[in-house]
C-alpha cells in the first residue's frame, strides 16, 4: 500500500468543500469534470432500460450489443477494423490502466509514462512493482514529448509505453508526424502501448491521431476511453477498453474477480449514447473551446503567468515561475487567501513545479471571477 499514489484533485476539492462549508466563496478550477448535464437522450435510454428489466448481471466483459457498438464507434473514429471479442467495458476508464498493467508487469520491467501525466499511471506502475520511467513533456514543444528521446529510454526490459492525447494535466495533443515517428520505432519492439484516449473527441480545430491507426502499431496498442469526459457522464462510472483479444481475455478475468462487471442499464446507456446525434457533443465543445480561450487570455494578462493555448481536453497549465512561488505555495495561497481552487503542477509528476493546472470545464462567469481574484492576489490589488 505504501506504493500506491492518489488523484490530489480530490484531495483539494475536498479541502475547498471544507472552507466553503465555513462560509468561504470558493470558485472551483481543480475538477477535471464536464459542468454539462448528460444529454438527455441518454438518460431516456437509461431510464427504458431500467424499465426493462436490466438491472441483474450482465457477461464480465460487457453485454454484447454493447460490445458490438464500441467496436463500430472505434472503427468509425479511428478508421480501424474492430471486432466485439477486443472490447472489454468497465466501470469507469481507470480499470483499462489497473488490468492492463496487472496482467502485463512484474517486477523488474520497466514503463515509459508521460510527465507530467495523470498520477494514476505512476501509482500503478509501483503499486504493481514495475519501474516507472518519465519522459518529459515540455512546454516548448507545446507539452509533447521528443519521439527520439522517448524511443532512446526504451530497453528490453520496456513492457509498456504509456501515451495520453489530448493530454490530462497540460491540454496538450500528440501530432501525427511525432506519432508516426514513435509508431514507426516501436512497431518491432516486443512491448504494449496503452493509448489513454478519453478526451479524444475534445479537440479544436484539428483531428484526433491514436496511434493505433499506424503500421504494427494495431496489435500492441491498448485504446482506453469511456464516457465520462465527452457525454458529462462522469458519475455513470463507465468505460471500455479496447486491445488484443488475448488480452482482453485475461482483462475479464480480473474484471469477473474484482467488480464483475459494469452496471446493465449503464451500458445500454452508453451504447445510446455512441449512436446519438453528434449535435450536443459539438455544442459542448464548441462552448469548451470558447472557455479555453478565456482562460488563456486573461491568465497571459496576469503578471508571472505565462499559458500556451491548448488543441484539446479541457484544461490549461500555465508557468508560474514568474511570481516567484512554487507550484504548491501559490496553489495553497489561491485556495486559502483568493478563494480559488487549483492544482500544482508537481501533483502531476516532477516535471510539474512551475507550473499549476486549471480546469475551465466550468463557466465563463466562474472563469472571469477566478482571473480577476488571481489577477488581485498576484498583484496585491494593484
């Protein structure tokens, strides 16, 4: 248990709960969750499902309908070829990183994962005994890696390459000709690539590259997504993932001797939701997009605050170096004194001191307050 790590958002949301319990104004910037409600159509189908009788257990590795759906979604959105028999369905997207790396590691092997990056990939890395290995996504190449220097850390004891795109903390987005780079030096390497995916549909103006869709990438590659991010369905607890059917065999049989399955009436739910209209899903976007460039603006009008503009998820990591506080001394002050809740950078790996993470999966009202409480913080009211 001592190897097992933790999501700080949690951590902070809870203590900006606490504050407003005691009567504190807190504006919230820290949750990575879509402030949008589930399109109704998909409750609808929930709903009829409930009414028809499925709420008892349905087959480990998700009803098959549903499995057939997924598998036409992803052929669809990544111009792939998938069969029902490489989909596995959780319950929530976080099971497709804990089974993978519980079948796949040992102690001894080795895991090149992105920083910063989502905590949870580092936890169970150690938690499982592997070596966790960063590779560095930096700012100057707009929080991408350097293909060659990822493919220089990989070793015959290299297991598992973990890539995120779009990115959760930075918003950044892997590009095709850096993907094509890194699927063209490992595509004969005796190793797997889980490819998290689940902001994929929350991108701007540019199309989302998963790099299964490259040579010897399709048979080694573990696609994670679910429904969370881009149906506001984070409360469903509902994911899937998508790999060699070897594999997903052995996926389910941790999933029958953990949580048996995902809720029935959850995937009828989420089936419904990959065959609506997109017309919801571009809204929310579109919205997200307007929120992003909000964010971005009124942060670079902030002095020692410096914000790329992001290509997808909804998120911005702005460099704070220029206040002269680390990463955790300003997000405990905004939290504190400003009333404005946030993550370090470091909670998302080393590579994260400098700078902090904002979630604008919020409102512009929310966004415009939280700058202007910034701005006075930072600028003692000048």
């Amino acid at each position: 248990m001592s190897r097992l790590g933790t999501e700080t958002a949690f951590e902070v949301l809870a203590r900006a709960r606490q504050l407003e319990r005691e009567g504190r104004s807190i504006v919230h910037l820290e949750i990575g969750e879509p402030d949008f409600d589930t399109p109704p159509e998909i409750v609808q189908a929930a709903n009829q499902a409930l009414a028809d009788g499925y709420t008892h257990y349905t087959p480990a590795a998700g009803i098959p309908g549903v499995r057939e759906a997924i598998a036409e979604h992803v052929s669809r959105t990544r111009r792939l070829d998938v069969s029902a028999e490489e989909v596995v369905v959780t319950p929530g997207a976080k099971p497709i990183i804990f089974f993978p790396m519980l079948a796949l590691l040992q102690p001894g092997d080795e895991v090149i994962y992105p920083d910063p990056g989502f905590p949870i990939y580092e936890s169970m890395i150690r938690f499982v005994g592997a070596t966790p290995i960063p590779i560095p996504l930096r700012q100057d190449r707009r929080f991408s890696f350097d293909p060659e220097e990822l493919l220089s850390k990989v070793t015959d004891r290299t297991q598992l390459v973990v890539l995120n795109s779009p990115q959760n903390p930075t918003g950044g987005v892997i590009s095709a000709p850096d993907m094509e780079r890194l699927a063209a030096g490992l595509a004969d390497r005796d190793l797997m690539v889980l490819s998290d995916e689940v902001y994929a549909e929350i991108v701007y103006g540019i199309e989302h590259v998963s790099i299964s869709q490259f040579p010897g990438m399709r048979e080694r590659t573990i696609i994670l997504d679910g429904w969370s991010k881009t149906y506001a369905m984070t409360g469903w607890r509902l994911g899937f993932g998508v790999m060699p059917p070897a594999l997903a065999e052995q996926v389910t049989k941790l999933q029958i001797n953990s949580v048996s399955c995902a809720p029935a009436f959850c995937q009828i739910a989420g089936a419904a939701a990959l065959c609506m209209d997109r017309g919801p899903i571009d809204a929310m976007v579109r919205e997200f997009r307007r929120r992003r460039d909000t964010i971005v603006d009124g942060l670079n009008a902030i002095p020692g605050f410096e914000c790329l503009r992001p290509d997808g998820a909804f998120y911005v990591f702005p460099q704070i170096t220029g206040t002269g506080m680390t990463s955790t001394e300003l997000e405990t002050q905004l939290l504190e004194e400003a009333g404005v809740a946030s993550l370090a950078g470091t909670a998302f790996g080393q590579e994260g001191e400098g700078f902090l993470r904002f979630s604008y999966a919020t409102s512009i009202q929310n966004i415009e307050e939280a700058l202007e409480r910034i701005r006075q913080h930072v600028t003692g009211g000048a």
